[in-house]
C-alpha cells in the first residue's frame, strides 16, 4: 500500500464536498420555491427538502471525520516500521467508528448550510405573510436600484458577490471565498480578521460567524438574468 495513493483518495474525496454543497444549494432554492408558493403556509414538501438537507450535511462530516481519521494515522504510522502499514486500516475504522459514534442530530443543525437553509425557508414565510404582490414588486425594483450597487458588491473584491454570506455579529455581506481567504491569511499571522466594511466596529470575524445567505444570493442570480434579458 502507497501513502501517495492514499492521499490521493482523500483529495478524490474532498472534491466531493464541493459537489455536496453545490447540492444543498440546489436542495434551498427547491425549497424556497415551495415555501414562497404557499403563501407563507408550510407546505409538506419543504420537511423533505429539510430532511435531504441534514443527509447531504451528515455525508459532508462523514467526509470530513474519515479524512482527519486517515491524515492523524498516516502521520503515526509514517515515523514507524514499514509493518505498521498492514494495520492502517483497522486503525482507521476503529477511530473513525468512535468519532462517528459521537456525531449527533445537534450537530448536524449547526452544519452552516443546514443553517442557512433554515434561515431561508423563515424569511421566505415571513416575506410572503407580510407583503402583498404589489409591495413585493415594488421592493424588488428598490433592490434592483439600491442593493445592485451596495449589497450586491463584495467590500472585499468590490465586485458583484457569487456566494454571500452574511456575518452574524454586524449583518454584513461579504463573498464566502474572500472573506474565508481573509481569515485564512490574518490567522496564518496570528491576526484577528476586521470586518472590511468602512466604519464597521467588528475586529474579529470568525468562519464561525458567517452564515451562507441564499435569498440575497438568489436575487442576485434573478437581476443577472434580468440583465441578460434586457
């Protein structure tokens, strides 16, 4: 057995992740659509959405767990006999059988994209109570006007955000590769990561607080295509 084809695996594996994100999105949008078609009444098929949701969150820390199970054996075993190779893996499925053993319902709802999903179908309800369709098409062309220009711009790359997520601590957006780069780069320096909105008072942004916003992001995807039209 070669290391090199084991870490090979893992990269094969991470890409996945990629692909399961891609799907929870898709998962969202379904059910907002459903949500939004109901007048603000839950319709039974946004429970489905919710339960795929928590499936394709559970597979992603499944992933997650078996690729630091492997990566934390294969450092031991790399400093070790070359014999130790023969019990890599039953030492891979013993510790990744004890973390999974340890995964529960809670921490599957604190998955960010289960999160937001839940975040969405609420005020996906809550805008179809409260606002009529004349309101709703007036308030789009405000976003169209207003939010194209602000909201809809990374302060970061200053141009129009792909996926944006919204910071719980000062209710601002930032494009998720950008800000998730930010951070990376400031804690590689042993540095707090300031929110880089001007005037902004938010000296440590964490990933933790970052929440993935899918109704901004759908707007933004319906003004592309209105652009497109027009």
């Amino acid at each position: 057995m070669s290391l090199s084809s084991v870490h090979a695996t893992l990269t094969t594996l991470k890409s996945c992740q990629t692909d399961i994100g891609t799907g929870m999105d898709i998962v969202t949008d379904v059910a907002m659509d459903l949500a939004e078609a109901q007048d603000g009444e839950v319709n039974p098929g946004v429970k489905e959405m919710e339960a795929m949701i928590l499936e394709c969150a559970k597979l992603d820390r499944e992933i997650n767990y078996f690729v630091d199970v492997v990566q934390q054996v294969t450092g031991e075993v790399a400093t070790q006999q070359p014999e130790a190779m023969f019990n890599l893996s039953a030492k891979v499925k013993e510790q990744f059988t004890e973390r999974m053993a340890r995964l529960s319902d809670a921490d599957l709802h604190r998955h960010q994209k289960v999160v937001a999903f839940k975040e969405s179908i609420k005020n996906s309800l809550n805008s179809a109570n409260q606002e009529s369709a004349e309101s709703m098409e007036e308030l789009d062309e405000d976003i169209a006007v207003t939010q194209s220009q602000v909201n809809f711009t990374c302060p970061l790359t200053q141009v129009e955000m792909v996926n944006p997520v919204k910071n719980k601590k000062c209710n601002h957006h930032y494009d998720e590769a950008a800000i998730l780069g930010l951070i990376k780069t400031k804690h590689s320096n042993n540095k707090k990561c300031r929110c880089p909105v001007v005037g902004c008072g938010n000296s440590d942004v964490r990933e933790s607080d970052l929440i993935l916003d899918q109704i901004l992001r759908r707007k933004i995807q319906s003004q592309k295509r209105h652009s497109n039209r027009t």
